[in-house]
C-alpha cells in the first residue's frame, strides 16, 4: 500500500491525534461493548473522510483512496473464496476427520502436556482455526486434566500453543492467508519462510512441555473414546481420504500459485467423496458454499466438522476490505507517512526495523485486541520500510505472524484471550507463562532480525 501517495502533509501532532482517536474508538468498541471490529472500522472511516474535508481535500480524492486502499486486498479476497472452498470439500471427503482421528491415537498415559500440544498442533493444521480447535478438542483435554488432576494452567498452555501453532502454518487458515497477500507473497512461500522461526519454537516448546509431563496413568479416556467413536461413525475414516493433501504437497513442491493449488486439491476432495458419500450435485454445491454440517449427534465432533465454504469467508472478507479501506485513507492523507517520518531515522538497519514492525504488531494486539487489524495495519505501515532496507516482503508477512497472530490470545481482552478463558475455564493471566510457543515466537523473530539470520534481501533473489 505504500504506492498510495498522500495529497496532504499533516503535521505530527495531527497524524497523532487522528491515529490516538482511531484507535481508542475501535479498542473501545472491541474491547468493553464486544463490537464486531467492522463498525468501528466504518465509523473511523467517516472519521477521515471528515478530516479530509475539512483540509479541504475533494471527495472524489478520499474516495479514490478508499478503493486504492480496497484494491491492495483483492488477491487476498479471492483466496479467501479458495480457502472456503477448499475446508468444506476436505470435510465432506473426511480428509480433516482422518487427521484429527490420527492424532488422537497419539495419546499415551506419559508425556501429557507434550502429547496434547502435538495434538493440537495437528488439529489446527487440519482445520486451519485456532479457536475451534480450542473449542473442540481443547475442552476434552482440560475435562481429562481435571480429571487426572494435572496443572490446568500448563495444559491451557498446551492448548493455546498447539492451536496457535496450526493456526499460524496451516494454509486453511485465515491470517495466514491475509498476512502472506497483504505483502504479495506466495501462500506456501510464506509459509515455508516461517518454519525458520516457527519450528525452533516448536521444538523448544515440546521439549519443555515434556519435561513438565509428570508421570501418570491416563485413566480418564471416556472424552478421548467418545470423539473417536464420532468420527468412525461418521463413515469418513479412509486412507484414500488424504489424497487431497497429498496434492496440496506436491503442488506446492512444484511451486504452482496458491490459488490453483487450492482449486486443484479442492476439485480432488470432492471426487474422493464420493467414495463413501452420496452427494447429488446440488447438494455438493450447497456445501461448497455454505459449508459442511456434520450429522453425528455428537455435540463436539459436529461443531468440529461443521465448516467451511465461501459463506464463511464473508465476515473476514468484508473485514479486510474495510480495514484497507481504512489504511488507503490513512495513507492518500498523509498520517502514516507523518508519522514514520518522524521515526525514519531510528529505521536504517533491517534489525530495526524488524524490530519496530514486531513491536506494532504486539502494540496493536494489546491496545486494540483484534488479530486481523496487527496483521492488516503492520503490513501497510511498514512495506516501504522493508523496501528501503532491501528486505523482501516474506520478511514482514512471518512478522506479521510472529508478533501478531500468536500474540493476541496471551491478551486478556483480545478477542481469543476472552474465547478461550470463557470456553476453557482457564483464565489468560494464568495460561499466559505456559503458552510456550506463543511467547517464543516474536521473541525469535526479533532475535533473528538482529542476528541476520534467516532474513532474505531482495539483491539475493
């Protein structure tokens, strides 16, 4: 979005106070009346077209920002069309049942706390939804805590870790999806790019979590047999049912666009359903596109399968094209560019600027609460940053997800600081030391931004 060129220059004090304003209104709004972020987005919006206005700047001007801003987001729109359609053909052809039924038989009574963030990390990836995964599989885990009377304070962390983990490298997921098409990067290009970080976390935090794990007997299955007799009943367990993976993998090893790849596997999930299914073609695009209900009578094994298709991606889709909107107005006036300009000269290294766009997003996760708004307005604010220092966008996008993703359930009025208290029964201040991955996370991105290491300049393409 840095291309957007301003039409004003205002001064610091002003940027200041509009962005102060913005911000309050919409952390507000969030945070104490449980808003959906899209109205006080909308309302901010009004705000700067009237401050345009006032400085005397045509309509005609705001509004060309408004769609300059709208157009930097239409790849990212279309693969969200994709995503929806590729969760809800994967879960009528069972492939996300199959996995989430894999990782179940990875429970053994020794290493507890290591096993359930493995597990969720593997539901996350299927499902690509960090906080359904908590939701779902999560709560059987706290249930089985409670019951073996372990730490519920570690085995949230366990939790939270292994969902935001999934979240954060599956390509079902949403801010995944957003943070690599905001800086116009390819999907599993940013994604491979964030295993330099998103790995070492991991595997810190398995080791960790292992050596917490206190010997015991797991004697509490009744949760783990009931959602494995859920999902065989749903008729969908078959190895067949990974093929649609297996082509997700091999067309991203051939580096084909995100898109396509996402057609493709999409297209292959539907013809493997109909192995064991007996869809109608009317009915197969119902799914499609308003998703997947599963049937089994099982209150948690439906509200783990019930997803998915382009219906769904609306409210994501109709909050990243306000939010841009927002940020094309922010820069056609000026008040970032003001703003930067007066920490220009503290952003000459690309540590620093690593550094600074990490801080912004976390700024933003503490003080607003919203996950997509510290993904969409770090990657606005600081794309001409990284460009000056030479660093390719990939850069920013595994940022954006360090700091800015897997930062926002450790605050306790985000919105998924409150989910999962509400849902867990674990309050955020309480899982918050043991949510590993989570807190590892931007501090090794930043780490690496000031070592070097991993970073990708744009004369080494």
């Amino acid at each position: 979005m840095f291309q957007i060129k301003e039409i004003i220059s205002p001064t610091f004090k002003e940027a200041l106070a509009l962005v102060v304003v913005i911000i309050t209104m919409i952390s507000v709004s969030i945070i104490k009346f449980g808003s959906v972020p899209h109205l006080p987005i909308l309302f901010s919006i009004l705000l700067l077209i009237c401050y345009g206005l006032f400085k005397k700047v045509s309509y005609r001007k705001l509004e060309v920002g408004l769609v300059e801003g709208a157009a930097a987001g239409m790849s990212a729109v279309f693969l969200f069309f994709f995503i929806g359609l590729l969760i809800s053909s994967w879960m009528m052809s069972g492939t996300i049942a199959t996995l989430i039924y894999v990782g179940f038989n990875l429970i053994t009574p020794t290493f507890f706390f290591a096993i359930v963030f493995v597990v969720t990390s593997i539901v996350g990836l299927a499902i690509g939804s960090s906080l359904t995964t908590v939701a779902t599989v999560g709560v059987a885990f706290i249930g089985m805590a409670a019951a073996l009377d372990l730490s519920l304070a570690i085995t949230a962390g366990a939790i939270v870790s292994g969902a935001f983990f999934g979240d954060k490298m599956s390509p079902l997921s949403e801010t995944t999806n957003l943070a690599s098409s905001i800086v116009r990067v390819d999907l599993f290009e940013h994604i491979r790019n964030m295993g330099w970080t998103t790995f070492p976390a991991f595997g810190l935090s398995l080791i960790i979590f292992g050596l917490l794990s206190p010997k015991v007997t797991l004697t509490e299955v009744d949760k783990i047999v009931t959602f494995q007799e859920g999902l065989l009943s749903t008729g969908m367990i078959h190895w067949y049912t990974v093929i649609p993976l297996v082509v997700l993998f091999i067309l991203t090893m051939f580096k084909l666009p995100a898109l396509m790849t996402l057609a493709a596997s999409s297209a292959v999930a539907v013809g493997v359903s109909f192995f064991h299914q007996s869809f109608g073609v009317s009915e197969v695009l119902n799914i499609l596109f308003g998703g997947f209900v599963s049937a089994t009578g099982i209150v948690e094994i439906d509200e783990l399968l019930s997803r998915g298709g382009v219906e769904s991606m609306m409210f994501t889709i109709g909050l990243v094209l306000l939010a841009l909107s927002m940020g094309g107005l922010l820069f056609k006036l000026g008040i970032v560019q003001a703003l930067l300009a007066k920490i220009e000269k503290l952003l000459k290294k690309a540590s620093s600027v690593i550094a600074a766009s990490a801080f912004t997003a976390i700024g933003i996760n503490v003080l607003i609460g919203e996950q997509y708004l510290s993904i969409l307005l770090t990657g606005q604010a600081f794309q001409s940053q990284y460009e000056k220092v030479g660093l390719e966008g990939k850069n920013l996008s595994r940022v954006m997800e360090d700091a800015g993703t897997v930062v926002n359930p450790l605050v306790p009025w985000s919105v998924c600081g409150v989910f999962i208290t509400t849902v867990l029964g674990v309050s955020t201040i309480e899982y918050l030391p043991f949510a590993f991955f989570c807190l590892l996370s931007p501090i090794l991105t930043i780490l690496f931004g000031f070592t070097g290491k991993t970073l990708t300049f744009q004369e080494n393409k």
